[in-house]
C-alpha cells in the first residue's frame, strides 16, 4: 500500500510541477504564471478568479491582471460565486468573505470558525456553502448560516436547475428540490463513492465530471437526462475531470491531461491542445475558453474551437478513439475514424509520459482504422492511447490488468 501511495503522490507532483507549454492556439496569460488557479467568476466587464494565493481582477478581457485582497484573512480561495452585485469567495480554514465593491475590500461574512468551505452557490433567495461534512444555507446579503445538510462528505461543486439544487461530493451527488431543506443521494448509475468535482447544467442534461484517482471505473464524464434520477457514463473514463464548461452543443472538460471538447452531448472528445497540463478550473466567458491550471492561466479564442453558429468542424477532430477489451489481460485493439487523408501516429505511454509502444507511424486515408496492442511483458497498470492525427491528439485511457 505504501508503494501504491509513493506512486500516486509522485504522479501528482510531476503533473503539478511539470514544464508547461504553449500547444495549439493556447495562450499562457501573462503575470499569472506559477498561479495555482481555483475557480473564476464574471460580473459585467470584469473577470474574476479565485487561487491558493487570493483573487485576481482583469478588466480587459484577462490580459492583465492584478490582485485584489484587502482584508481578506486567509488567502486560500476554493470557490466564487455572485450574487445581487456582491461577491462571496469561500476559504480554507476561514469561512466566507464578502465583497461590495467589485473586491476592491473583503469583509468576513460567517463560517470563519476553522471552516473549509469548497462550494458556493446563489438560488432562489439564498446562498448555499459546502464544506468538509455539511451544507449550510443563508439568506442573500445575511451572514447568519443554518446547517441544511449533514451529510458526512466534503461538497465540491453546486449546480441549479430550475427548482432543483444539485451537490456533488466525494461520495456522489445530492439532490434538493425543496431549496435545500432536503437532500437525498442521487447516484443511480454511479459507481459506489464516486468523487464528484464539476457539474454543469446543460438544456434538459445535467453533466457530472468525475476524479477517481488512478480508478477509471471512478472517473470520466457521466449524463443524466432526468435530473439526476439516473446516471450513465459520457465518455472520457480515466480521465480525473476537475472542471466543466458549455456553450450551445458544445461541452468541455477539464482534466489532469488538458481541455478536452465534444460537441455531441459527450459522446465523442478530442483534445484541444492544452496537454500535460493540470487544469483545474473551466469558464467561458465573450469570445474566449479561459483554462485555470497549476501554472496560471490559459486563454484561448472560442472561434478557434468552435464555429461562429457554435457548430465544430468535425472533420478537424477527428479522430474518436476507442478500445476493447478496457480493461485488458494481454491485448487490446485500438479503433478510431478519420473523415481525411492524415498523417497518423499512434502510441502506448504510461503514466510519466514515456512511450512504450508505437502501434503505427505513417499517412492514413479516411475511414475506420484498427490497431493491436499486444501488452505481453508490460506492468499492469492504466497506460494512454495517444492518437496524433490532422495536427490534433486524442488521448484513451486503456487498463492493463493480470
């Protein structure tokens, strides 16, 4: 077991740590690198976001930025939210902060008592806070706080949907329909405790993204068309999904491995060329993707994505790659369909980023194709499909198992 923790703890440190750099059409914000980030918000012209370090404010579209805590106890920020022209960030350790003046001042405002507060959101006429084992509720513009939920798990992330409140946790999601006066497990088609960190309302759906470690069962992209009565997978499993974001059809995730887009309801993912990059939080905000990773902040031009009526250009995506068996004892095939003539490679790589089989190096006609990894003599373990084709790649996580 303590091997096991050593090789997961280094994982993590090398994903936080690594040398980030620009692919694709991403552009590294200037003044916020070396900036863990945790979260964004926007009111009007103004950009917000929230990381270990306290909050930053741009006011030109995130070109620059600067910050601004005054008054502001522990700098810590998990979560920010608006509400009635106010912005609240919730803390480590030191509760909720309030702000009237676009963050100009910070006020305490409650939950400051050694409180972890991860979550925040404003429905109805109130404003929710999640926390380490509890869900608390105040009025608008009140700091007294009433605990609504014991729940015994930490909520890191809210989402709303008409009269519904939905909570993800480490161990699934909750469901209020009664401004949370009541909340119930709503976990039908998830595995048992899954970590829930991003949620996203979409239209009619209700998007949920997963970190489950080095579980792939436990990670990915799930879908609930019915409030979250029931659940299915959505692709994208193995990849530890931090944040989600959307506009029109389009739906993108962020992950320890980059910004992953699909423009079918989940369906299908390509990899937008933000890799081996931890992200870590997900807004669009005018005409920009904005990414928040361990390294500061990535932008990127929605029109370079996405068409001006929100439609993808597919036959750039290409190709969707899949695998079966996943998991596998001792080969797996590899398939996945391109709409032109590319030059193609497609490699095995564990999960320090090294290469350990190239299945195929050469130019490929449009149409299906199918490749064999034959595993024999390699550790067990999760392994990445990488997929390099028309200037894109497309990564699938695939499971060694003895």
């Amino acid at each position: 077991m303590k091997e096991k923790l050593s090789v997961i703890a280094s994982l993590l440190l090398l994903l936080l740590f690594a040398e980030t750099r620009v692919l694709a059409q991403w552009a590294h914000v200037t003044g916020t690198q070396g900036t863990v980030i945790s979260c964004f918000a926007v009111s009007g012209t103004n950009l917000f976001a929230g990381s270990l370090h306290g909050v930053l404010l741009s006011t030109d579209d995130g070109i620059n930025w600067i910050e601004i805590n005054s008054g502001l106890i522990n700098r810590e920020v998990n979560c920010l939210v608006l509400s009635g022209g106010d912005l609240y960030i919730g803390t480590s350790k030191s509760g909720v902060f309030r702000s009237t003046n676009n963050g100009s001042t910070w006020n305490g405002f409650g939950l400051s008592d050694n409180t972890f507060v991860y979550a925040l959101i404003a429905s109805g006429n109130y404003l929710f806070a999640g926390t380490s084992s509890t869900i608390y509720r105040s009025p608008v513009g009140d700091s007294t706080w009433t605990e609504v939920g014991i729940i015994q798990s930490q909520v890191n992330i809210f989402a709303a949907s008409n009269s519904n409140l939905f909570a993800g946790t480490d161990r699934g999601v909750l469901l209020s329909a009664n401004n949370g006066a009541v909340w119930n497990a709503a976990n039908n088609g998830l595995v048992p405790d899954t970590n829930i960190a991003a949620l996203i309302v979409s239209g009619t759906k209700l998007f949920a993204g997963a970190w489950g470690g080095l579980l792939p069962a436990y990670s990915g992209v799930f879908i609930s068309s019915d409030n979250a009565i029931s659940w299915k997978a959505n692709g994208l499993v193995g990849s530890n999904i931090t944040s989600l974001a959307g506009i029109g059809v389009n739906l993108f995730a962020g992950s320890f491995r980059g910004v992953f887009l699909s423009t079918n309801d989940g369906s299908s993912w390509v990899n937008t060329g933000l890799t081996d990059t931890l992200v870590t939080a997900l807004a669009i905000i005018g005409n920009n993707l904005y990414a928040g990773t361990g390294s500061g902040i990535w932008r990127r031009p929605l029109a370079e994505l996405i068409g001006g009526n929100g439609i993808e250009n597919l036959s750039k995506m290409e190709p969707s790659i899949e695998s079966f068996p996943n998991p596998f004892s001792q080969s797996t095939s590899i398939k996945f369909s391109s709409s032109d003539h590319a030059f193609t490679q497609v490699s095995i790589h564990n999960l320090l980023g090294s290469e350990v089989a190239r299945l195929f190096s050469g130019s490929l006609d449009a149409g299906e194709h199918s490749f064999t990894w034959d595993a024999h003599g390699m550790p067990p373990g999760m392994y990445i499909c990488i997929v390099r084709a028309n200037g894109l790649t497309e990564e699938l996580p695939v499971m060694l198992v003895k």
